[in-house]
C-alpha cells in the first residue's frame, strides 16, 4: 500500500495513507505499490463559480463568490520513477498550482483518507504596533528633525482566529472566501479588503493522530507575511478605486518600502497614504507610476484643482468645481496640526463619493462640488478608512487625477 516517508520535514512526515494507487487506477503487484511522501498543505481559491482553482492569492470582485478549497501535494515514487501528485476533491477542477495546471492522471481523490478532519482560521495583522493602540507602524523616523529617515522595516505581528473547527468530510474541505475581520471596530463594516486564511489538516492514521498546516503566523519575512500564506482580495470592481477598496483592512505602515513585487504595498502587507495609492494605480494599470510621496505626485497626475483653504468644516471660500471620484486630494493640516509634519503636504485622500448638505435642497445627493460633506478614501491610523473630508479639515487642499489610468 501507499505510505508517506519521513523525508519532507516535522510537519509532513511519518504518516500511512492507504488506497492512493487504486484510486489512481493503477494495478500494480503488492512488491510496486508507490511510496507517498506529503510534500505541503496548500490552499486553493477560485474568484468565481466556474473559475480555475488556483495556488496563490485569490482576487475577486464584489459579489464574484470566491471560495476556497484545500488540497495536499505529494511526491509518489514507483522503482524509480518519482512524480507530484494530488489529493483533491473532484469538484476542485481545473486546478492550477504554481501556474501548472494539474493533469488527470497526477490526482489523487480524499477517499484514501477517510478519517481526514480539516480546520479553518483567518491570519490578521495587529493594526497597532502596540497594545494600547496608539502607535503605528513606521519604517522612517517621526522626529521632526529626522523626519523620513529609513530605520528599518518596522515588524508586524500577525494572530489566527479559528473560524471552522474541525469538521470531515467534502463540505468541511471547502470554504467561502469572505473578508470578515475578527476585530469589533471594524466587523461588518465592509465585505471588502484583504484577508489571510490557514487550513489544518488532521489525520487518524495507525492509532496515531497527526495534524499539518498550510503557511500561518509564523510565516513572515521583514516586509511582513509572506505571500505562501493565502491572500484573499476583494475589490469594489476594475477602476482605481475599485482596487483601493482591496487595500482595506491593510496596516498602515508609514515609509512602507520594498522592490518590485517585494514592495509592501504590492504584496499587501503595510502601506501608507501615497503608495496605496500608486499601489491600487499600478494594479489598474498603471504599472509605470513608481512608489513616491505625497509631494512627488504631480509628476503622474495633472492639476485639477489649484490650493484651496477649507475652513473647519470642510468648506472652501468659492465652490470646487470638476472633480470626480477617484480624484487624488492632497491636505496640508490647518488649525492644532499646522506644521504637522515638516513637508508642504501632510497626507493625501481619494474622492471616494460626492455628497452634499443633508439638510439641503438635495438631501445630500451629489452636487458635483468638492465639500466636507464629500466622502474621501485614505490611509488613517491604523488602517484605510472612509469617511467625510470634513474630518480632513481645517487645511489646504489641492486636487490631482492621474493621467491615463485603464482598467486591466
């Protein structure tokens, strides 16, 4: 019969699995029944029903239905022919794992574990870099004198919440990808944003219960969790600021660094207020705007709206006109935060939603006019929020759009 060697490590050895050659349909005389050695848990996701089953993060659109599936790669070794193997659901089809697709004839069905129990827990990151939560995460110096200054990735520390326990059978083995965070500030707020999952697999096998796991907390490198621990993104839809709403529930991190695909914006593990937005203009298209400042902005988008002061409440002293949203506000704090830090522009939103005067003669509807009561998306502490500009005021503000943005 099939057996799993200790050959892969603590998590994935010393276990027997039994009928993986029948199942396979291969007859083969007792003396070459395969050896099967467990290579690695892996979660797999779809965007939508009727998608490819894939390896890697699973991005989908609101209302896309994503799910998600565990399945576990192995390595079969028959005399002396060795190849990967996997056991998966039949309804997991087509899969993709590593950007391969999956031939019939490598997979393996979960009949040959019919005792296998599986576990589902969500992987978040702790917003605040301190348990009285006052203190984000920053990468550069916050002193005014020194302001900017690299100091070194800031480490962020992760935490599971188990959102399945332990359950056998097909149902238990698939998952709905939903974005639920496990904090009460923000449970419930949106069902968009990003979200890790981790998958335990249990095993009663020879009187001996063993448990394995896909990548989790532990799983982290100095830009934050690794992209082996499954990402699960959803987006408002295919526009700018529709890849911005996927960058919710992401840790601020102020001076958020990284190159290429390792930048921490790109791989969804921290950013701060002007690369989430080059990071959600890059993923519509973008991909030519580099990670910069608030200041080096202009470089990529045109003036749409020149310096305006608005008062306490939002209002500037003559209507802004022409703006739309997915415009980039940037803001230069007034009233107790003048000078909040050394640079012409403190931070920088987005206009989320036009809005207007409750009270007034559209019950606030949209009136095309740049206000406090607009809806703007940015980075606040410690994560992407939405919420009026008002609360941006008193300052100065300018407005930008970037030039030629597509869709994918």
């Amino acid at each position: 019969m099939p057996r799993l060697r200790n050959v892969f490590g603590p998590k994935v050895s010393g276990v027997v699995l039994a009928g993986l050659a029948g199942l396979a349909g291969l007859a083969r005389p007792a003396h070459a029944a395969p050896d099967v050695a467990l290579s690695r848990v892996v979660i797999v996701g779809r965007a939508a029903p009727g998608a490819p089953w894939r390896s890697g993060a699973t991005e989908a659109r609101l209302g896309d239905a994503p799910e998600l599936a565990v399945v576990l790669v192995a390595k079969e070794r028959a005399g002396r022919r060795v190849r990967q193997v996997v056991i998966a659901d039949d309804a997991v089809a087509p899969l993709v794992l590593d950007g391969r697709a999956v031939r019939a004839a490598a997979r393996r069905g979960w009949g040959a574990l019919p005792d296998a129990e599986v576990s589902w827990s969500t992987i978040e990151p702790h917003a605040w870099r301190d348990a009285d939560k006052r203190d984000y995460h920053s990468n550069v110096s916050l002193e005014r004198a020194t302001f900017g200054r690299w100091q070194g990735y800031d480490p962020i520390a992760y935490f599971a919440t188990e959102i399945a326990p332990w359950r056998a059978g097909e149902d238990a083995r698939r998952l709905p990808a939903r974005i639920t965070p496990s904090d009460p500030e923000v449970r419930g707020t949106t069902e968009l944003g990003t979200l890790r999952y981790q998958v335990q697999v249990r095993l009663r096998l020879g009187g001996e219960v063993r448990t394995f796991a896909s990548p989790g907390v532990e799983a982290t490198d100095r830009a934050g969790i690794l992209p082996s621990v499954h990402r699960v993104t959803v987006r408002r839809d295919d526009t700018f600021l529709g890849y911005l709403t996927g960058y919710l529930l992401v840790p601020e991190v102020f001076g958020s660094g990284g190159a290429g695909k390792n930048h921490q914006t790109e791989r969804y593990t921290g950013a701060d207020c002007a690369d989430v937005l080059v990071g959600a203009a890059r993923a519509a298209g973008l991909r030519h705007v580099p990670y910069t400042s608030v200041a080096g902005l202009p470089r990529y988008a045109e003036v749409v709206a020149a310096a305006t002061a608005l008062d306490e409440r939002g209002a500037p002293p003559a209507p802004i006109r022409g703006v739309r949203a997915g415009d980039l506000i940037r803001i230069d704090y007034g009233g107790a935060l003048q000078g909040h830090t050394p640079r012409a522009w403190d931070h920088v939103a987005v206009l989320f939603e036009d809005r207007s005067d409750p009270q007034g003669p559209l019950r606030g509807g949209p009136d095309g006019q740049l206000d406090g009561f607009d809806l703007v998306i940015h980075m606040g502490h410690p994560r992407l929020v939405i919420e009026p500009l008002s609360e941006q005021s008193p300052s100065t503000v300018d407005v930008l759009r970037w030039r030629a943005v597509r869709a994918r």
